[in-house]
C-alpha cells in the first residue's frame, strides 16, 4: 500500500511538471515571446531525492538548492543523473562559498563583491565559469537579502573582473503580499536594470538571464521578461515546514 502510494505521488510529479510547462508556454506565446525562451527550475529543497528522480523521468533537469548541506546529500546520491543541472538558490555565507563553487553550475543569490570573488578563487580548474546572477532587493525590504539597485553598477564593474564567472544577470524575490500590479512594476524594473546595465557594462557578461517569478505569479513575470521561473510548489506539491539550516 505505501508502495502504492509513493508511485502516485511520483506520477503526480509528472502529471505537475507538465502543468507547469503548459503554464510557462501559454505565458511565453501571449508576451509574444520565444518559446524556448523561459526555462523551468524546479526548487527541490527539503524534497527528497526520489522526488527529484521522479522529476528527471518527466524530463527536468534543472533543480534550485536554498541549504547547502542538504544539497550536497543529494548532490551525491544522484550522482548517477550526469544531466542534472544544480543551482543554488539561498543566501550565502563565506564560509559555504568553496563548496558552492565546486559543486554548482549557477548561483542565484550573489549580493557582495566579496561573496564573487570567493566563489571566482575557489571554482576549481577544469569547470566551466560559474554563471551567477545578482540577487537584487528590489522593494528595498529590511528581512530580504540582496544588493540595492544603486549598488549595481559598481558591482558589475568588479564582477566582469573575476576570470571564473559569468555574470548572467539578476534575480529578486519581490514581496508576494504586493498587489498584481505593484508586483508587475517590481519584475518590470528588474528587466529595465538588467537592459540598462547591459548597454552601460557590454563586456561584464553575457547578461542575459532574469531569474524572477514562482508557483504564484510565473505568469507575471514571464509576461515582463523572466528567463528562468523558480517554482516548487507547484512542481512537487506542498511542503512541511522545515527550520532554516545551513
């Protein structure tokens, strides 16, 4: 019986992936955009890593860590998958950066120059650049980690520096209670920075990558510019709480 259950709920992953691709391809056609445009990270923190497998046989390969120690559990134990794609999602402390470094392809969250270039001396030889996006506190929230727009013009100067990352652009996590409109206006002017920041910066990287939008308002910000779209719910379900780690 709990046999059973876990296979409906390996299939219910599927049956959500394919929803949500939906979603983000009905958004992608009415903004008039590339369909291939808007890629899906499925957040899989506090997720097991069967979960995880059921979501690579749906066919998704990209999947966002917020806790370092529980992404390298799973890191390992899906070792086998040579096609997973990790991203890291979370805050970071300097202490977490070399780990981080070796064992991810993109981080999200880089909001200091110091954070940068730990993550650029400690990418190890024989690995791609590291392709990283600055995280922007874009309505200014005391709780919210991430640089102030005004700090990112400096930043992306010293960044384009660093010889092991590529700076692909922003990602924020604006505050959800907003209303729709006032929560558009958030995504829409992280799109207007990241086109300003690309015509004054045209060699701190490729710059083209808006990590913004989640299982609630994906429609939003792929209709003001997303790139990737971070969903979790959606994708593996709800979730037991789960106390903040490392």
């Amino acid at each position: 019986m709990v046999q059973k259950r876990q296979t409906h709920s390996m299939s219910s992953i599927a049956d959500n992936i394919g929803s949500v691709t939906r979603r983000i391809q009905k958004a992608t056609v009415a903004a008039g955009r590339d369909p291939d445009s808007v890629h899906l990270l499925a957040v899989s923190k506090t997720r097991p890593p069967e979960a995880i497998r059921a979501a690579v046989a749906a066919g998704q390969t990209a999947f966002g860590e917020n806790y370092l120690q529980e992404a390298l559990e799973k890191i390992d134990a899906l070792q086998d998958l040579s096609e997973l794609e990790w991203h890291f999602i979370g805050p970071i402390q300097s202490n977490k950066t070399r780990q981080i470094a070796e064992s991810f392809a993109w981080v999200h969250s880089v909001d200091r120059l110091k954070i940068a270039r730990r993550l650029s001396e400690q990418r190890p030889d024989g690995l791609p650049a590291l392709n990283i996006c600055l995280q922007v506190n874009i309505n200014n929230e005391a709780s919210k980690s991430g640089c102030r727009l005004e700090q990112l013009p400096e930043l992306v100067d010293a960044i384009g520096e660093l010889p092991n990352l590529s700076l692909r652009g922003l990602m924020a996590i604006p505050n959800p209670d907003q209303p729709e409109g006032e929560l558009r206006l958030s995504f829409r002017k992280l799109a207007g920075t990241l086109r300003a920041l690309k015509q004054a910066h045209p060699e701190a990287g490729p710059l083209d990558t808006l990590s913004m939008g989640m299982s609630g308002d994906l429609e939003t910000a792929i209709a003001e510019g997303a790139t990737w779209v971070r969903v979790g719910t959606a994708v593996f379900g709800a979730r037991e709480k789960k106390p903040a780690q490392g």
